[in-house]
C-alpha cells in the first residue's frame, strides 16, 4: 500500500463539545436535513422533540392543553405540566445526559430517554429560547446555536406552572426551509388521538379527540370505503383499531408511547402477525396471510417501558420486550395474546362484521389467484425489456441499501420524452438520482383493477423499477418525483401519474414519497447576472432589478432547459411540492373528481392550478 504524508499525531485528536458535535453531525440526532418539503425533514423532527417533552408532562397527569405557535421560520410550544426545575433550566437544554427522563418514577412511559433532543434544537437554532413557571416563580435562558446569550434571575410569576420554547431553525443548516401546514396537522392530531382528552390550540385552531385511535382510523377513511365498522379494542398499555376497505394494498399508523412510528418495527410486526393468527384461528381456516391483510386499514399504540428506537428520530421500534426486565414479557407475545382474545371475542358478538371479514378476504383471495398467471407472464416482459438500460437509468444507492436511513435521500425522477429524460440523466447525481422515461402519455387508470397494473407495461415496468409489487416495504427510493412539463400536456401526464399511484399504491403517497418537481418557466438575463424564474411576476421583478431590456427565454419543456442549466434544479436546492393527501380526503372522490368526467369545474381546477401564461387557458378550455 502506497503511504501518504498526512500526519497522525495528538494533535489530529480533536474534542468537540456537544453544541459543535450536533452542528457537524446533525444527522445523528435527526436524521436527514432537508427544506421541509418532505415529512420526515429536520425541522419538523425539531418540533416533535420540544413536544414530546409536553406530551409526557401530559402523559403523567400534569397539563391538559399545549399552545403551539408556528410561522415560515418560528415555532413556539407552552405546557402547562409542572415545568423544569428552575435551578435547571439551561442545563436541560444545554448539557448532553441532562435531563428529568433518568428519573424512571418521573417518567415511566415516556418517548425521550437520552436526554438529547431539546439539546439537539437548541444546537440547531439560531434563536432558542426556554422559560420555566414554577410555583409562583419563573426564569428564562436565551442561545444561539446552542451558546448562551443570557440568563435571567428568578422572578415572581402569576402564570400557571409549565415550559414556554422559542426556537427558530438556523437557516445556515436548513436551508431554504418552510413548514408545510398539512405536515404539521396530521402530526398534531396522531398527538391528539394518543392522548385522548388531551387539547392541542394551534395556531388559533383546537385539536382534541375524545376516541383515540377510532378517531383517527374515521379521519384516514370514509363510510363508504370500509366493508364493516371500524372494530375499537383498548386495554392496558394497547389500543388498536382495524377494518378492511376497498384500497389496495396495507394500510398502518402504529404508535409507542405516542411516538409515531412511521417505519414500524417490533410492535407493529408482532400485531400483523398477530391479526393472521387470530383470523385463521376464528375462522378455522388457514387463509394466507396476504389475503387476510390485504386492504387493511389499521392503527396500533402500546406504551412499554425504556423503549429502544433504532435511531435517535425515533421512527422504528427496535425494543423486544415490553421493559427492561430481562423476564419481561416479549412485545410479540403481548400484543398477541390480547389481538388474539380480545378481536376473536368481538367477532363472536358482532356476526354482521364478522361475514363482511370473510367475504372481503375471500374477495381477495380470489383476485390474488386470478392475478398469479398474470404476474409471471407480466416479470417475464420485464426480464426481456431489459429494464436497467432501456426504461431505468438506475442509481448506484438506493433506499433498501441503506436500510432506511434517513439521513440519505434517493430520488427517482420520471419523466416523459427523450430530450427531457436526457438532461435530466446527463445532470443527475449517479449515486443517489435516478431516471424512468415514459414513453408518451400513460393509461388512465382510474376505476380499473390491478390486473391492468401487469399488462400496461409501463407501469409493469414502473412498479418493477420502484420495486413495490409486493408492498412499498421494498421501495428503493425515499422520493419519486414527477418531472413533466409546464403545460397542458405536462399538467395531463401528472394527473394520469398521480391517478395510477392513488388507485394502486396508496400508502405510498401517504407515507410522503411522492412529489412534483418544479423547474423554471422563465430565465431572464444580463452579462453579470441569471435570475431563474418559476412565475410571471418572478418574471417581472427580475426584468425590473436587472434592467436595461435583458434577454428573457421562456423555457416551453424540460428538454429545453441544457444539462448544465438542470443541474442547479436538482441538487441540494431542488424545489419539489409534495403530493399530500388531507386527513379527510377520499381517494376515490378525489380521483373520480380528477379522472372522471370532464366537467367545467375539473376545467377550471387544472387551469387555475397550471403555474404557465394565461394564454394556456384556451389550450386546456379546448382540451
């Protein structure tokens, strides 16, 4: 091996403190950074971690209303539990290990027990505030990027017992960033149906839920989707709530100690197992497993003690028992001793649900055998369509490689037409970034079964190439971004996309994986300075700064737009607006009111919304 003239010695071993620690590597206490256009970005981890903290003063009977304030770059958070000691108050937000969650009697069932995350937003914040009430008295500590600014003295206070946070995100670190107000809500109310009861006022709006996990499965569905009211079974230390719809796929929200869990993990493992066995056992039937589960919707949430995530985001349990007692009872053997008792004797009391189980497993059963002949002769086409190097330009890491780190992004763009895949492929990152081209618009695909899903090949091959056919628990990239253009025809492609991954894949819009790029419309230009503009009236105020008559393209497709130009779109600055179904949203009105018949009203929707010229209108009006 050939050796280097670097010098190791004791002045390469470096100490960091905690502050300087968490700003160089941020992305072991929160995982990815990002603008917050995605759900799992930073800034909303940040304000997850200062509200876990109220929730668990909650969760041990101290505090029944949390007051959240939350603008572009400014969020605040008042608790009214019993507030941080004063004589403590900057080293719970200043000193890694420091912290009330130690205390096991304080805090039996809490989310946060390393004492990092209010460090971690003070650290990352380029203004942290914190103010304790307690008993009569107050005291407050204000930081910046977790240095501390001031401190005040203990002062007489008339206000009720609690924690006030004032946090801003440094904009060095994330950059270009916005809260997106839907992110925000649906994280509000999974608060809310944890912790019945419990009343969150947001931004002038109150948000309770007095049914916990009903409510929320009544918010992800409507009556008509489901085939039988949803079954709502609670007991010590779990709650779960199930029914079966008519989407495709699985569908779960699953929950410890009012942690969401998005990427699952022991508890929600062990209650899919768990339903299968209780099914099979009620129904002296041996149905196969992806029968029983297919179209479920379902929530689950346990509290366990000390639980053990696999990241410091905490979004996937990776605990085995239900406390550290090295004879604790497994997670699995929990949850299903009680799925199995407590859904089996529902069952028995309630026969009209019961039959509509049956008939909608059954139902499924069928579809999966008539589909089996299907999918081979459908893999079979896309073994010989060489998909690697005819549809995908692939990627050299992907999601599943990385085991669902966070803290990487990978991106899949599909676009339409050689030009605009071209230049895409020729300004990508190879490592993260991948390309699928469309060849011509894809099939509308509204009101159709799967089986279409196999014999289009585009989507054959599109599924192929996300790899979701047997779930999106396999999905190789963290983003697909529909990439079309800025017209009619662009606006038409992104519905038919938006339709196909609606009707079949669901979950995977929920879960926040799909996007649509935005590129240009405009570039306006003088020999000093290129300004890049996404609308006419950027358009405009570039004109009037750069002055002296500029030279102005209008830039008709994404083949227009040269390599080197689509390079600064899709890096580290790439705007993308996330495809994001509200909480009371139904799929299949949703698509019947995009797909369906071409009213006026679905007119007018597509023209307000096309970010082009007004002179499009007649374009889409004749369309």
């Amino acid at each position: 091996m050939e050796s280097t003239n670097v010098q190791y010695d004791e002045d390469s071993i470096r100490s960091l403190d905690w502050k300087e620690h968490i700003r160089l590597r941020p992305g072991m206490y929160i995982g990815k950074l990002g603008d917050g256009s995605s759900v799992d970005d930073g800034i909303y981890v940040l304000v997850k971690e200062i509200l876990d903290n109220s929730i668990d003063e909650h969760m041990m009977g101290n505090g029944k209303t949390i007051e959240i304030k939350i603008s572009e770059h400014r969020v605040e958070v008042r608790d009214y539990g019993r507030g941080i000691p004063l004589g403590k108050v900057v080293d719970c937000v200043s000193k890694i290990n420091t912290g009330g969650k130690y205390d096991s009697g304080a805090f039996q069932k809490s989310v946060g027990l390393n004492g990092v995350g209010t460090k971690a937003v003070n650290a990352l914040s380029h203004y942290f505030k914190v103010q304790s009430y307690r008993d009569g008295k107050t005291k407050n500590a204000e930081f910046q990027q977790g240095g501390l600014l001031h401190e005040s003295k203990e002062e007489a206070s008339n206000q009720r017992n609690g924690t006030h946070v004032i946090f801003e995100p440094d904009g060095t670190i994330f950059k270009n960033f916005r809260y997106i107000p839907q992110y925000l809500d649906n994280m509000i109310w999974n608060y809310c149906y944890l912790n019945a009861g419990l009343t969150i006022n947001f931004n002038g709006q109150k948000y309770i839920s007095q049914n916990g996990l009903l409510d929320l499965l009544q918010s992800k569905s409507d009556a008509e989707s489901i085939r039988y009211p949803i079954i709502h079974l609670k007991g010590e230390d779990i709650e779960f709530a199930m029914t079966h719809g008519n989407q495709y796929g699985e569908e779960y929200y699953s929950f410890v100690n009012g942690q969401y869990t998005t990427q699952g993990g022991t508890h929600l493992t062990a209650f899919r197992e768990a339903v299968v066995r209780a099914v099979r056992e009620h129904f002296g039937k041996d149905y196969a497993p992806e029968d029983i589960r297919s179209s479920i919707i379902a929530a689950v949430a346990i509290r366990v003690q000390e639980p053990v995530f696999e990241s410091q985001t905490k979004t996937k349990l990776g605990s085995n028992t239900v406390s550290p007692d090295p004879n604790s009872t497994t997670i699995r053997t929990f949850v299903n001793d009680f799925v199995k008792e407590r859904l089996d004797n529902y069952l028995h009391m309630h026969p009209e649900s019961r039959d509509a189980m049956k008939k909608r497993i059954e139902q499924s059963e069928r579809e999966r055998k008539e589909l089996a002949g299907i999918k081979k002769l459908a893999n079979d086409r896309a073994k010989k369509a060489n998909l690697h190097n005819k549809k995908l330009r692939d990627c050299r890491l992907h999601l599943t490689d990385l085991k669902n780190d966070l803290r990487y992004e990978t991106t899949l763009f599909i676009t339409e037409g050689d030009s605009a895949s071209g230049s895409i492929t020729k300004s990508r990152n190879i490592q993260t970034q991948a390309v699928f081209s469309l060849r011509g618009k894809p099939l509308n695909c509204f009101g159709l079964t799967k089986k279409i899903v196999y014999e289009n090949e585009e989507f054959n091959l599109l599924q192929h190439a996300l790899d979701i056919e047997n779930g999106v628990e396999n999905l190789r990239f963290n983003r697909i971004v529909i990439a079309t253009d800025a017209d009619v025809d662009g606006m038409h492609i992104r519905l038919l996309l938006m339709t196909f991954f609606l009707q079949f894949f669901p979950d995977l819009v929920r879960n926040g994986h799909l996007f649509v790029l935005e590129t240009p419309l405009f570039r306006v230009r003088n020999k000093k300075e290129t300004i890049y503009c996404y609308s006419a009236e950027e358009k405009q105020a570039a004109i009037d700064k750069l002055g002296s008559k500029p030279e102005i393209t209008r830039f008709k497709g994404l083949g227009e737009i040269s390599p080197d130009e689509f390079g600064k779109f899709i890096g580290e600055d790439m705007l993308v607006e996330p495809v994001i179904l509200q909480k009371e949203t139904s799929i299949n009105k949703l698509l019947s009111y995009f797909m369906g018949k071409n009213t006026p009203e679905r007119q007018r929707f597509i023209i307000d919304n096309l970010k082009i010229e007004k002179n499009i209108e007649e374009l889409a009006l004749a369309g």
